[in-house]
C-alpha cells in the first residue's frame, strides 16, 4: 500500500491558492528544465486566464520522498461555492490559505465552514508575508478566532501554521526567518494530514467531479473509498435516487503530475478517473456488482438567483453565432447541468425561454460567457433573486459583505450601501484602509459594484457571501436615470451622436449598426427617450469656411457582461453575440411598448 495524502488548497479569491500549486509543482521536479510552463498553469482556460480566477476546480499530484500527494485547487468565489464542495468529499485535509493583510474574508469563512464540518484536518498557511503593511501574527490570531466560532473541534483548533510567500517559492514556521524553498510546507502535509482511513468491505466511490473527451466520451472522477476497482470489472451505479444500473470499467488512470497514468487497479484512498460508464451524474456511486451500497449524496446549497434565457429574435439575429435556434441552447443547458451541480434549469410557458437559476451574478455570467465564445447567440433578461416563503413570512436571501475602502471615501460607501437596505455591523481601520462589514439583501448588490466603483475612484476592494434567508427588506431603488432609444434601424453617424450629447452618454460609437429599440444610451433625466442618430448632415455645395465646427464626441461606455447584468431593468434584454453585447428593449417598437408598459411596474 503507497503512502498517500489527499489535499484540496481553499481559500479567498486571490489570496495565492493556484499560484501555491505551481510552485509546489516546480519545486517536486514535475517539468524538464527546458520545459516553458509559464504561470498559474492550472488555470487553462482562457476565461480564467482572463479573469484572474479560478472557475472548476483540478486534480494534481506530487511525489515527496516516497509519499503521494493528490492536490485538489479550487475556486475561491462563493458563486462556485458548488464545485468546492463536492470537492472536499475527496480531502481529508485541507491547505487553507490567508493573505497576511487582508486576513481571513468572507469566502474563506464559506468555504472553512464546509471542510470543518466534514471533520477534515486543517493546515493554515499564511501567504503573501512580502506585503507592505503584513500583520502575520494579527492573521493568525484572527483565523483561530474563525475556527472557534465555526465550531471547529479541539484537534482541529491544534492546526499546524506556516509563513511565507508562494511568489517568492518558500515557507517556513516563522515568518522573520525566511527559507529557501517549500520542504516545510511539505513535511507538515505527511506528518499532519491523516492518511485515508481504508474500511474493509466491497467497492464504493462516488463520482465527485467529470472530464470528457472526445475519444472515449464522460470520464467519472472521484475517490475509492472502500475496496478496489480494476480494469474490466463489472460495477453496479447507484443514483442519487437509489436506482441500480448494471455497467463496466474500461480503463483506469490515475493523477501524475498534470497528466494521467494508465493502471490496472485502485485500492481505496486514492484519486482515479473511470473510463467506460455511461449514464453516472455527479454524486452517484460506483459499488460491488453484487451487493451495492450507496455513499451519501453530496448535498449542494441551493441558487438564489435566476435569469431568463432565451433565443435571439432580434433584427440582427443570426449574423454571427453558429448555435441560435431553441433546441441548440436547450441541449446546451442540459449539458451544463451534468457537471455544474448549483445550477437549474426550469421550462418556462414559452418553448423558446428557460428559467435558468445559479449562485450568482458571477456563477451565471461565466455560463453565458462561455456559450458565447463557442458560437451561441442568445438573449438574457435581467437578473431575480428567489424569494421564499418561510412560516409565512415573505423572505429573501441576505448576504454579508466585506468593503475595504480607503478612510476619507467611506462615508460615500456606506451612504450607497444603506440605499440599498444594507446594514452596517462592523467599522474598523486597517492600516491607511477603513473596513465595513455589512449585512444587506442579495438584490441590493446587483448594480451595487459599479457605484461603489466610481464613488470611490475604483479604490474600494468588495466581498460577499450567502448568510441566508430574511423577511423581505422592502423596495430597493432601481436605476435613476432612463436610457436613450434609437427610432430607426441603420448605422450611427458622428453628426447625429455630436447633436444628441447633451442628452446623455452613449453606449455606442459613430458607424456601429443599431436597430430600432436598441439601448443606445443613457438619458441624463429619468424617463426613456427615443432618438434619431442615423441622420446624415444635410450637404450642399455651399460652404462658408470655418462655420463647420468639427464633430468632438465623448468615447462610448463600454459596458462587461457582469456590468450589462447589474444595469439592465425589467423591461430590456442583454443581446449576446459571439462578436457583440447589446443592450435592448424587449418590445423593440414605441407602440408596443406603450401598449405594454404596464407589464413591468
């Protein structure tokens, strides 16, 4: 029997979780020298890679000395809260990392709060101990308080601490005497995470995360937790609603560095991808032929928000995406929901729209990205919370959110955020920053970042998380201003958007290609207005020299998808093309809308 421990690395976004892997990667020799690998090499795909974060959570592993080490690197957004945790059904311990100044946030909370209660070993490791302003020691005094308010049991408050930073490649036990390398961090994983606890009994492991290619079709991920699983070995499945379906393994393959080895059999403890099952969803089991036995089903909180999806029938639909008929983006969201185990899709009265609910702004904008960038054309309306009814009280999620803002522009924060119903629990000043907690409803923050944004001159660093579900708030202002129409399909000129600035700001450059109903601005008052913008300038063959001002326009505002989401109303939809984002009214026609006002008071 190898040695073998199993890890997953959680913490807060950008606190150094994939950045750590890599360095853990290079420094267990799993490259040639010549090899260029660049950085954060577990996010592979090019969203991550653009955003700066992790979105699905990976499988690695690393030999040190003769111990196998399964790393696990996961997301550290609460809107993926889904995927950290089934992943953590495969740990039995976990790296929690925490920025020397930020300290532990509010996704760190979320997800220690998960692995403490599935009784997993922590190590803490304190990142980031180059900073300017660092207080490594308030950090940890600060994360044993999280532990004990979380309810963390005696062993685990007795967690091991390392310092260091993952950029510079070292970690030691003490943060004023830097190492050279990552030995310390490695040795307290084999001495203080548990070696998996091997039951004796028949084959179970439950599918915790997919792969798929294009050879071979779904591959199953997950732990054996009791027995051995070999190749050819007919296996029964279990679903998550009990139903036995009789199947075989294929092929087996275990984590190697960033690849998968190829074997003939998996004893329990060990990471593994099954080939050759077919039908298995996320949370099913792999049992004995003979006598199945179930492992319980992992248990995902539920969305809070949901958005209406639905087929592009705009004037300029199908000009640029491969996929834009209603059963392409149905058969794409049931593909989704196989491995995306917070989000759900419900039918609506219209064969062409779909009730689609996730974690969260986020959670859905990453979807609609990703559809996007593969060639689907489709229309978003704007985002709803899901408000329950509880002991017959109307209520509605409510979350807890962290600002860290400089001092002389907290006033205005606090202002924005009490607008929107939220209320202020914690003040405190960490070092030339002011840090507000609040509590406030889940739909005050749609459209909240932006404003926080611009008040505070893009300064202020903001974090939230679900707290759960409370007596309705009451009503939220929505946006302040009206939005500018256009009247006419067409392309826009220069002179007609140099006429109409005093109106508003537009969204949209001279020469672009608008149709009638198109959002094309926002108006300066609080009413919609409809504006002509493809008139050309009347010519003749008269000129007095120096009459004609040259046009001098403001640039266009050019809105992110996640900005798109927070600003539209009830009554517009988000165009998404694989080339563009346009904003819209759903009814594209002055009189339609006229007819149709009612609707959406």
């Amino acid at each position: 029997m190898q040695n073998i421990r199993n890890i997953a690395i959680i913490a807060h976004v950008d606190h150094g979780k994939t950045t750590l892997v890599d360095k853990i990667l290079h420094y267990t020799n799993q490259f040639r020298d010549n090899e260029n690998t660049g950085e954060l090499i577990l996010d592979n795909n090019d969203l991550e890679r653009e955003r700066g974060i992790t979105i699905v959570s990976k499988n690695v592993s690393v030999k040190y000395k003769d111990t196998k080490i399964n790393i696990i690197d996961t997301p550290g957004h609460a809107d993926f809260g889904g995927e950290v945790e089934r992943v953590l059904k495969m740990a039995d311990g976990v790296v929690l990392l925490v920025d020397a100044f930020e300290g532990p946030m509010p996704q760190t909370r979320f997800v220690t709060g998960k692995a403490l209660a599935l009784g997993i070993k922590p190590i803490v490791v304190v990142n980031k101990v180059d900073k300017e302003n660092c207080r490594p020691d308030e950090v940890y005094e600060q994360v044993f308080d999280l532990f004990f308010n979380l309810g963390a049991t005696e062993e685990q408050l007795d967690f091991p601490v390392l310092y260091g930073s993952s950029k510079q490649g070292w970690m030691s036990t003490d943060w004023q005497q830097p190492t050279t390398d990552f030995t310390e961090l490695l040795e307290a994983i084999v001495t203080h995470i548990p070696a998996p606890k091997v039951s004796e009994g028949t084959l179970q492991m439950q599918v915790t995360s997919l792969d798929y290619s294009t050879f071979v079709g779904r591959i199953a991920i997950g732990r054996v937790a009791r027995g051995t699983i070999k190749e050819n070995q007919p296996v029964s499945l279990v679903k998550r609603d009990g139903k036995v379906v009789k199947s075989r393994v294929k092929e087996l393959q275990i984590f190697e560095g960033l690849g998968r080895a190829k074997v003939s059999e998996v004893k329990a403890g060990d990471i593994c991808a099954v080939v050759g099952i077919e039908g298995f969803d996320i949370g099913d089991t792999i049992a004995d032929f003979e006598n199945p036995e179930q492992l319980e089903v992992i248990h995902i909180d539920e969305p809070t928000m949901n958005m209406l999806f639905t087929i592009n029938n705009s004037p300029f639909f199908g000009k640029e995406g491969k996929f834009v008929t209603s059963r392409h983006i149905h058969d794409r969201l049931q593909k989704e929901l196989e491995k995306n185990l917070a989000l759900r899709v419900v039918p609506t009265e219209s064969p062409d729209a779909w009730l689609v609910y996730g974690r969260g702004i986020l959670h859905l904008s990453v979807l609609i990205e990703t559809m996007r960038r593969e060639g689907y054309e489709l229309q978003v309306g704007q985002p709803q919370v899901i408000v329950k009814e509880i002991d017959g009280v109307k209520c509605e999620p409510i979350e807890e959110m962290v600002v860290d803002v400089p001092a002389d522009v907290s006033g205005k924060v606090i202002e924005l955020v009490t607008q929107r119903k939220g209320e202020l629990l914690v003040m405190e000043t960490k070092g030339e920053m002011q840090h507000l907690e609040f509590s406030i409803p889940s739909r005050g923050i749609i459209g909240l970042r932006n404003n926080v944004l611009t008040a505070t001159a893009g300064e202020a660093v903001m974090a939230h998380r679900l707290k759960g579900y409370e007596p309705w708030k009451g009503t939220i202002p929505g946006r302040l201003a009206g939005v500018l129409i256009s009247l006419d399909t067409g392309s826009t000129t220069a002179y007609s958007i140099d006429k109409l600035q005093d109106r508003g700001r537009f969204f949209v450059d001279p020469g672009a290609d608008i149709y009638e109903g198109q959002v094309l601005g926002e108006h300066i008052r609080d009413n919609d207005l409809t504006i002509n913008v493809t008139k050309g300038k009347q010519l003749t063959n008269m000129r007095a020299s120096g009459s004609d001002d040259n046009t001098r326009i403001a640039p266009a505002i050019k809105f992110s998808l996640e900005e798109c989401m927070e600003y539209i109303q009830a009554d517009e939809y988000i165009e998404v093309t694989p080339q563009s984002i346009r904003l819209r009214k759903i009814y594209l026609t002055e009189n339609e809308r006229k007819i149709n006002a009612k609707k959406f008071q």
